[in-house]
C-alpha cells in the first residue's frame, strides 16, 4: 500500500518562455546593419533616422552608425501633441 496519498497531475503550471523584450544597443553603442536596437510588443519606441521597424515591432539599423535616442511632438489627428520616443542610428 502507498504512504502518500496519490495526487494526480496539477492544471497550473503552463507557463510561455520569457521573450527578452527592451532595448539591446543604449545611447552612443555603435550599431552595425540589420542589428536589433529594440524589441518590443507595440510602438513604445518609434523609428527613427536609419531605422527601420519589423512586423512583431522590433527596430533594427539600417546603416553603420552610432546609436540614440530623442523624443519628438508627434502631433495627433485631431490636433492634439503628444510626445514620441525615437531611435536613430547617425
């Protein structure tokens, strides 16, 4: 006879893989062509000079350069400002 009580399997447990989302080059890194600047799930960052963005949102260079980061006025289409974070690579 068994000393524990059989249990069973749990239903929690099912956990995704963690995605390593942010920023990969900070300001003034140099940046090489086609290298990730940011990863990120929406547009938290915008792209900028020499920057372009992939279809999950990631931002990679485009040229050889040097990394950093602006903000810029953005504004809306109904007239209002808001203000935009940029990742150039100059």
């Amino acid at each position: 006879m068994a000393t524990t009580k059989s249990a069973g399997s749990t239903r929690l447990g099912r956990h995704s893989q963690p995605k390593y989302l942010g920023i990969k080059l900070s300001n003034g890194q140099k940046a090489r062509p086609g290298q990730i600047l940011v990863r990120q799930r929406g547009t938290k960052w915008f792209p900028g000079k020499n920057v372009k963005r992939g279809k999950d949102d990631t931002l990679y260079s485009m040229k050889e350069g040097v990394v950093s980061f602006t903000t810029k006025r953005k504004q809306r289409f109904d007239g209002s400002h808001r203000i935009a974070k940029m990742v150039n690579v100059l």
